[in-house]
C-alpha cells in the first residue's frame, strides 16, 4: 500500500489471514524516504501484527522494487529501521550492493534482526549452476536465509530454478533457502518450491508485490493438501 492509513487497514486484514510471517514491501509506501515516518508505520505494525514475525524490505528498481536509491541512503533506513526493535528480519540485495551487503548484516545481526540476502532476476533465468553459486555466495556473505527469484521463459526454465534448489540443498546449503520462479509460469514453484527444499512461499491478502503470487487463503489450502497426499 503507499499510504500510512491504507498500510494499517492491510495489517488488520492480514491478521485474521493464515500467514506464518507478514513482509512489508516499504518501497511502495510514499513516505519510505523519511526515516521517521517508517519508524511510525513500523510501530503500529509491530502493535496490530503482535506475535507475527514482520519482515522489512526496500525492494530497490534494480531487482523489481519502487524505489532508486544511492547506497549511503539504502544503508542508512536499512540500520534504522533494525535499531527500533520493530522488525524480526530484514531483505538486503546482497548481491546488488555486494561491497556494503556486510555491513548491513552486521548491524542487523548486532540488534538481533536476522537477514533474508536476496536476489532478483525479472528478465530471464539463469543457468542452474549459475543460481547455485548466487545462493552459495548470499551464504557466504553472511545472510541467516538464502533467496533467489527469477523470471522464467518456458516451462524448462521453471525446472531448471527447481533443480538447482534441489542442488542446494543437498549439497551445500548451511543455513535455509527460498527460491522461487516468477509469473504464471513459475506458480508450481510457489506451491511446491518446499517438495524441492524451499522454505517459504510469498502469498498476498490484497495486491500482489511480485509477479505470480497467489492469495494466502488458496495457498494455504493448497500446502495442506500436499502436505496430506505426500
């Protein structure tokens, strides 16, 4: 949502909604610049949502977000807003702002604030060795969760993303991942992604935030029925 009231009425909704973790997507919010305004929002968010682990993320343009940032400014909300005791985990693109990624992991692990370290493809998908070493090097770098997403051309692409999550879990991951492949295409790796070693699927109560997410109600009905039958 982009305002303050419209944020606040999505947070009462989602909480009588089946979700394990609530993310809010700042960058769509019209006031994600000003520090103190997010400090407020995230505040009422941390009071309505209660126990509900709350994940920040400043989705930047350069992996699907709103938002244009200089580095000095995308550290600075990311260290405030992990300073307020607000928040339970943050989204850094790790490999998008690779020489500033430790940094804000430190910061983030020194007020207890674990990292999901991310990275966004939205015109293709890459070699399935290629998405493995993304995720070896977001382990590497520090992030407590692993997450790639990417943009499929065919089915074979969706695959692909499914294999090399296989990959990485049996092979080399130390700490849990999250992968998914976007768009129409790429829904079967929403829904099965943790068949494969994925370890949370984004849903939406309202509007969507990335492509190919489905309502928390039918993915919650969804996961159970493969639960049952597997």
């Amino acid at each position: 949502a982009n305002t303050k009231k419209e944020i606040i009425e999505d947070a009462l909704d989602i909480i009588n909604s089946r979700v394990d973790m609530v993310e809010w997507r700042v960058d769509w919010f019209e006031g994600a610049l000003n520090i103190e305004e997010v400090k407020d929002v995230l505040k009422k968010l941390s009071s309505i949502l209660n126990q509900i682990p709350l994940l920040f993320t400043l989705r930047t343009i350069r992996e699907g977000g709103k938002i244009d940032l200089n580095p000095e400014a995308y550290v600075e909300i990311n260290q405030a807003v992990v300073a307020t005791g607000y928040v339970d985990l943050i989204d850094v693109e790790v490999l998008a702002w690779e020489t500033i990624a430790e940094k804000m992991i430190d910061s983030a692990h020194a007020a207890g604030v674990k990292v999901i370290g991310s990275s966004h493809q939205f015109d293709s998908t890459p070699s399935q060795e290629e998405m493995v070493n993304r995720m070896r090097k977001i382990q590497d770098l520090g992030a407590d969760i692993c997450k790639i997403a990417v943009m499929p051309n065919d089915e074979i692409d969706v695959i692909k993303l499914l294999e090399a999550t296989a990959i990485m879990r049996q092979k080399y991951a130390k700490k849990p991942i999250i992968t998914m492949s976007m768009a129409k295409t790429g829904v079967v790796s929403r829904i099965t992604g943790e068949i494969f070693g994925s370890s949370l699927t984004f849903g939406t109560v309202k509007k969507a935030s990335a492509p190919g997410q489905i309502d928390t109600e039918t993915l919650h009905h969804l996961l159970q029925d493969i639960h049952r039958i597997i």
